[in-house]
C-alpha cells in the first residue's frame, strides 16, 4: 500500500535542505556523537512526520 500526503512530502524536503545546507555550510556531520543541533532537529523531523501520520490516519 502506497501511501502519499503532500504535507508529508514537504516536511521531508525540508529535512533534506537544512541536512544538505548543514552538512554543505556548517560541515554538519549525521554520524557524529555529541551534535545537539543535528540531534533535535532530527528528533523535531521525527516527530513532525509521526504527528502528521497519526493525524491523517484518523
């Protein structure tokens, strides 16, 4: 089952920009232990993308 929601869809362009422009501009690394920033923006993404899931699902 193929499952597709624009607002899904733009939150993960959105995660890919801020990862390409901080891994292009700031050198921010995804595998590093330790990156506060990198770690709750990914939480944040997360969390976005599981409220907009359940939501739509109801």
């Amino acid at each position: 089952m193929r499952f597709q929601s624009r607002p899904l869809q733009l939150v993960g362009l959105l995660a890919f920009v801020v990862g390409l422009v901080g891994y292009v501009v700031f050198g921010w690394r995804f595998d590093s232990s330790g990156s506060s920033i990198v770690t709750a923006l990914g939480i944040a993404g997360a969390l976005v993308a599981i409220a907009l899931t359940v939501l739509r699902a109801r």
